[in-house]
C-alpha cells in the first residue's frame, strides 16, 4: 500500500484560490483511490446555507485517474508528497479514512480557517501514526496574521475586488497572528510542514513530485481595482459638490440617498453575519463604524433640513473623522481601498450637517440662539 499527499494549484474561481489537498491510497490489487474532504451538494439551498455558516462538506471517495483529470481541465498542477509510513501505520491510515468514508461519518461543518478539506488531509494523518510527528517552523520572522496568508493569495490571484469584499466581512478574529501548526490550513503551507516533518527520526514524506504540470489559469491583473474606482468617484463627487447648476444638484442629493442607503445596507448586512451566523471570524467586524444600519434609515432623510438630522450627521461627520485618524491602529487591519469611502463619507456628512434649518424647527432652543444671534 502506498499513501501520499496531493497539493493542487490555485485555480481562477475564487473556492479554488487557494489551492486544494486530497490524499490518494494505492493499494496491491493495483486499485487507486482518492479521499477528498472538499466535495459539497450543491441545492436549491446551497448558497443561504453557504452565507450562514451551515454548509455541509463530505469526503468522497474517487479514481485517481478521475481527480486528475478534473484538475487538467482546470489548468492546474498537482504535486504529490509520499507518505514514509510503516506497513502498521499505513493501515491505520487507510481503515481511519475508510470509516471516514462512511455515510454515517463523511459529513463536517466546513470552517475556512479551523476545519476544511486541508486540515482534515493533515490532521487524519498525524492521528494515525504510532509517534508524534515533530514538525519544523515554515513561518517567516515577522509572524504574519490569518489576512496576512490569505491576502497572499487573493493578490496573486489578482483577486482584489474578492479582497475587498472578504476584508469588509471578516473582523478582527482574522488578524490575529497564526501559529506554526494554524497556517497548515492552506495547502501549500501543509506541504511545507509536512515536507520538513519528522516521524521516528527521519522524514515523514518524500520530496514533492510534480505529477501534473500545467499552466497557470490565474487572470491577468484588472485596470479597475478598489482604490482606483473609489478614487474616481470621490473626485466626481467633489466636482458635482462645488457645481452650482441645477442638475448637479439634483445628481447630488441623489447620490446622498443611493450612498447612505448601501452603507446602511452594507451595516445591516454585516451585523447579519456577526449575529446571525456560525461564521466566527465574521464577529468583532470594525467595519460597522463606517458601514452603519442606521444609516439605512437616514438616508431618507439626506434632503431634510430638520434640526436633529442635521446633528445626526454632524455625528456622522466627527465619527468618521476619528475613524480615518486610527484608521492604521485598530485592533482590525482596514482594508485601504476604502479610504476614498471613508472620505467621501466626511465629505457628504459635513455638508448634510450644514443643512439650514425650516421654520417649523425654529422652536427648537439651538435655533432660537442661532436666531438671536443673527437679530444682534
């Protein structure tokens, strides 16, 4: 019997960004088997049950011939590492993944970072050797956070619009720092680990031999990214603010309402995710300070010159503020492409604090002062 790793490419969808792990047995009769934890149902309720945390993964078992061919279809190489087990050990292995394999067992609640198709590979292998195995430090000096790794990919991927959407979701549980055995929740960083790995005083795997060698199916880097689009629009906007014409105006108050409408919804959406979910590294997101629900609300109310409207925003005014002077200091790693948000944000706020009041707000004690003064 022969067992060994599989570490598959990247490929250009984003469920596949980040490479994939399956382990294939060989066995005497010449049968070849691949055990793959990363296989899903994909039903009419695939997609609330992905967005809630839900979503049930399986291991299947399939020809190698089979699983290799799928991935020549994808344009994406595959390595193999050879697991250097004793025939006792191999044995464990292989029954371990048999009853895995079982209906009654084969189901998991898929977890990115702490439970997916990669640290099921690893980890069922490192239950069923009889010494432990002692893995070596794959980590740089500047220990790098969840994001850190994941980023990594989604920019070689040039998948920055995927960035932006995973940095807005996730929180502050993503940032924090990753031990050595954590980061073998990639797949190529399970080869490293287990590429320098000892078991019994000698290596736990063979060197990693390409079996598959195609191409790279990763896009060409996008002309419009976050920061150039967002870039593009503050500018636009600031134009159209200082434009007196009538339909700048109107293309201005507009826009007020459509924008706080999507930070509201993007609020709400986010709070969905906190509370709502079984997604853990989706709480404790310091997104909500710009992305407020509220605002959902508010944005009804961007042409109103009441009072307490105007104070509403002036709120929103300073609280932004604040969040773009500690932008680089919070506990969460902001993503920067949203900076020009941030300041349109102050922008549109500080003028909607402006807003002069009706005359029915004129019994209001500020308006009355204000009143007086300008009689004086």
């Amino acid at each position: 019997m022969r067992i060994s790793l599989l570490t598959c490419a990247p490929g250009e969808e984003l469920y596949s960004t980040f490479g994939h792990t399956a382990l294939r047995v060989r066995d005497a009769a010449g049968r070849d088997y691949v055990f793959n934890y990363g296989t899903f149902e994909f039903g009419p309720d695939f997609y609330m049950q992905f967005i809630r945390g839900k979503l049930l993964y399986f291991l299947s078992v399939e020809d190698f011939n089979d699983f290799l061919y799928e991935y020549q279809l994808q344009s994406r190489s595959v390595q193999e590492q050879v697991l250097q087990l004793s025939c006792d050990e191999k044995q464990k292995l292989f029954s371990a993944l048999q009853n895995n394999a079982q209906e009654q067992n084969r189901y998991y609640k898929y977890d990115f970072l702490f439970d997916n198709c990669t640290t099921r590979a690893g980890d069922i292998v490192v239950k069923n050797t009889n010494s432990q195995v002692a893995f070596k430090n794959i980590l740089p000096n500047k220990i790098p956070t969840f994001r850190d790794l994941i980023h990594g990919y989604l920019n070689a991927g040039h998948k920055y619009w995927s960035k932006l959407g995973i940095d807005i979701l996730l929180g502050a549980k993503l940032d924090r720092k990753v031990t050595n055995r954590e980061a073998m929740f990639l797949p190529d960083y399970l080869l490293k680990g287990f590429d320098s790995a000892v078991l019994n005083n000698h290596p736990l795997v063979s060197q990693p031999q390409t079996i598959l060698k195609m191409p790279s199916p990763l896009e060409e880097k996008s002309f419009f990214t976050p920061p150039l689009v967002f870039a593009l629009l503050l500018i636009m906007i600031l134009v159209l603010s200082f434009l007196k014409s009538n339909w700048a105006r109107i293309t201005i108050n507009v826009f007020d309402f459509l924008f706080f409408f999507i930070l509201g919804l993007a609020g709400i959406l986010l709070l969905f995710m906190w509370f709502g979910t079984d997604h853990r590294v989706c709480r404790n997101n310091y997104n909500l300070l710009w992305a407020l629900p509220i605002n959902i609300v508010m944005a009804f109310f961007v042409n109103s010159k009441k009072y307490w409207v105007k104070k509403y925003f002036n709120f929103i005014f300073w609280l932004t503020v604040l969040l773009a002077l500690t932008w680089f200091f919070l506990p969460q790693q902001m993503n920067n492409a949203l900076l020009p948000i941030v300041l349109l944000i102050i922008h549109r706020s500080w003028n909607l604090s402006k807003t002069q009041l009706y005359a029915g707000e004129r019994n209001h004690p500020q308006a009355q002062k204000n009143i007086l003064q300008g009689y004086r």
